[in-house]
C-alpha cells in the first residue's frame, strides 16, 4: 500500500468523521446485517481501517472483545478517544497480531486503497480462527470506472481514481480495481464465497451523469 495512499486521511480525519455517520447510513446498515447471522460463536473482533473506532465500538456494545487497526495515525487518535480497546498504526497486510487471534474481521471502505488486495488476505487468514469469517465493504469497481472521467476508459487499467465523497466534502485517491482482484484465486484459495451483495448509495458518492449504478460491494467469505 502506497504511504501517501494509506496516510490520506490525516489531512482530512475531522470532516470524514462528522459527516460519515449521515451519509453512509444505508452501506454501514448492509455492512451489519452481513455480519450479524455470523455472530453467534464470535468473541473476538478485528476491524481494519477502523477509522474512528465505530464498528469497535458496536462489537463491544455487543460483547465482543474487538481491536483495530488503521494506517492513519489521525484516525487511530480518533478512535483512542471514542473507545477503550488494542487499536494499532499499521498496514492491514502486515499486521503484529499472532496467528489465529481472531473469529471474525471485519473491514469497511478501507482495503480498496492497496493497489494489490491478495496480502491483505493473506493477513486476514492468518489471523483467523479456522472457520472464521471476514466481511469487506469496498468501493465498487463499476463505480471507480465511471470515476476515472474520461474518453476511453480502460476497466481493466489500474489507475489512481479521485472520487469525490459526502457531497463533495471530501476527495479521496484510490487506485481503481476490477471484481476479479476482489474475488481473485487467493482468495477463492484461502476462503469460501458465504454471501455477496452490491446496492448504490448517493450523495455518499459521486453520482456521474445522474445514473444508478453499484457504489459499494460486500463479500462475506470464510476461512477454509
């Protein structure tokens, strides 16, 4: 993951955080009901990119002992002050949690901005209980296509995208990626496909030309 990639949001962390709630109400509503029919036997969480710490905070209203780990270290600060768990500076492919730590982990708007997503789940089977779960919500990639704005756009060209969110509150830069890097063979390897889901959410995202299309992705899988 490139550092100006995985820093991006130290400049930004305050507006991101008051306006994250109201905005993606609908994808963090899908985000949770694909993970609650997994909770019955989870006691241990982890969140990567847990930005300001509210999905730690709902694993632990919930019982579950839950840490993080985001690459901003404006977020982490956030997230130190909204609640009392192990919350971690580092990379979501090179993690310092030991093998087997946790039952679920769980990860929202956050492994899209790594150009190559197979570490990260490699990283999250390492740190799984065998028949553990992890759930991604991610960018979608139709989306990112539409959002490289331009005559001849190339689907399968990873480019950095800049994608306009919360109303135009905020630009973020992602690399683009396609649903075979999502859905790629090592992660086919390392886990099975449980559930998948696709919806829109505006104006939490840029809207080109006043279509409906898919903005986010949600892939459930478990460990093998």
């Amino acid at each position: 993951m490139k550092k100006d990639l995985a820093t991006q949001y130290n400049n930004v962390a305050e507006t991101y955080n008051s306006v994250f709630g109201e905005m993606n109400a609908k994808s963090v509503a899908s985000f949770k009901e694909s993970i609650i029919p997994l909770l019955g036997n989870v006691k241990s969480a982890i969140d990567l990119g847990c930005g300001q710490g509210d999905m730690i905070g709902y694993f632990q209203s919930l019982g579950i002992t839950c840490a993080g780990v985001d690459t901003s270290l404006e977020m982490v600060t956030f997230a130190r002050r909204a609640v009392n768990a192990d919350i971690r500076v580092e990379d979501f492919a090179h993690t310092s949690f030991e093998n087997g730590s946790f039952d679920l982990v769980t990860s929202k708007w956050a492994i899209q901005t790594a150009s190559d997503i197979d570490p990260i789940y490699q990283e999250t089977a390492r740190i799984l209980q065998p028949g553990g779960h992890c759930v991604f919500l991610v960018v979608h990639p139709f989306r990112h296509f539409l959002e490289k704005k331009k005559q001849g756009k190339n689907y399968f060209k990873q480019e950095i995208v800049d994608s306009i969110i919360f109303d135009g509150a905020i630009t973020v830069h992602e690399p683009s990626h396609t649903v075979a890097d999502y859905l790629s063979d090592e992660f086919l390897r390392r886990f099975s496909l449980m559930h998948i889901r696709e919806a829109d959410e505006f104006p939490a995202a840029e809207q080109i030309g006043g279509d409906i299309y898919p903005t986010y992705l949600i892939i459930v899988g478990q460990k093998k």
